[in-house]
C-alpha cells in the first residue's frame, strides 16, 4: 500500500544542474500539477500519522482491556488497576513518543517546500533526515529488548532454536 501511494514521487523526479553552486540535484518537480503536490503532501502526512495512531491506539487498548480483566476480579479497582497498566506499561508509551520525535525531522524535511539553499557541506539537513530511519533500523532494540515480556520470550525463542 505504501509503495502505491508513493509510486508518483519517483516519476516526478527531475535532474537539475547547478552551474552556479556546480552540483547536480534531484528534486521533486510538481509544478505542473497543483493536485498532485496536495495529494503528496497528505501522503507524506498519513504515512507520519497513520503507523503512530495504531501504534498509540492499540497501546492504550492492551492497557485499558488488562486492566478490566483484571477489575472484573477484582471488583471495585478498575481506576488502580488502569494505574498498575500504565505504569506497567509505560515503557510502549515512552517508545512511542521517541518514535514521534525520531521522525519529526523527516516529516519537517518532507513537508518543506522548494529547495533549500545550503553550505557545501549539506550534512545538518542530511542527517536529520536520517535520523527518522534510526526508529525503523532499530525497531528490535526499542520494543523488543525494553520489555521485560518480549525480552524473555525472545530469550526463550533464541533457546528453542540452540
């Protein structure tokens, strides 16, 4: 779905060159069609939004049905146990919001219209940009070995296979 909806970028992309700066820059040009860079610009804002929601939702969803299962036993408890969840579970919420902040700078970048006039040396813009991939590459580290859980069933698997 991702590459369907981004399939219309690689096409539009242009090279130009730069005598004045003496560089070669491949830019996406979407001048001729005003739709199309709306269009883009939604796409790049769902892609942000849409992975962060389910994220967040269905963190917020482990957290309140643990904690009516376990009000159901014990009765009269539900705001202590939904406290319990959340404090047992804090670990996914501050992963999350680290995911956020991570791909703040891509989303930015993204978004940011026309070129940007830079110093030879583009590596400050270039490397915020790739610190939004940091939350994808290290996808393992950050919700796998943070949770004591996952980190135990990991173990356990790795066994099973030795």
């Amino acid at each position: 779905m991702i590459i369907t909806t981004g399939i219309h970028d690689p096409i539009h992309h242009r090279l130009i060159h730069d005598e004045e700066e003496h560089r070669t820059w491949c830019v996406a040009n979407y001048e001729d069609d005003s739709r199309l860079e709306y269009y883009d610009s939604i796409m790049i804002i769902l892609h942000f939004i849409l992975p962060l929601s389910i994220n967040f939702i269905s963190i917020l969803m482990i957290i309140i049905l643990k904690a009516r299962n376990q009000a159901i036993l014990h009765k009269k408890k539900m705001f202590k146990q939904m406290k319990e969840q959340l404090h047992q579970y804090s670990y996914m919420i501050v992963s999350s919001c680290i995911l956020v902040i991570l791909a703040l700078p891509r989303l930015i970048i993204s978004l940011r219209g026309g070129c940007m006039k830079s110093a030879r040396d583009p590596w400050l813009s270039l490397s915020g940009y790739f610190v939004s991939f940091i939350p994808s590459a290290l996808f393992f580290f950050v919700f796998v070995l943070s949770s004591p859980l996952y980190r135990k069933e990991f173990t356990q698997a790795i066994k099973r296979l030795r």
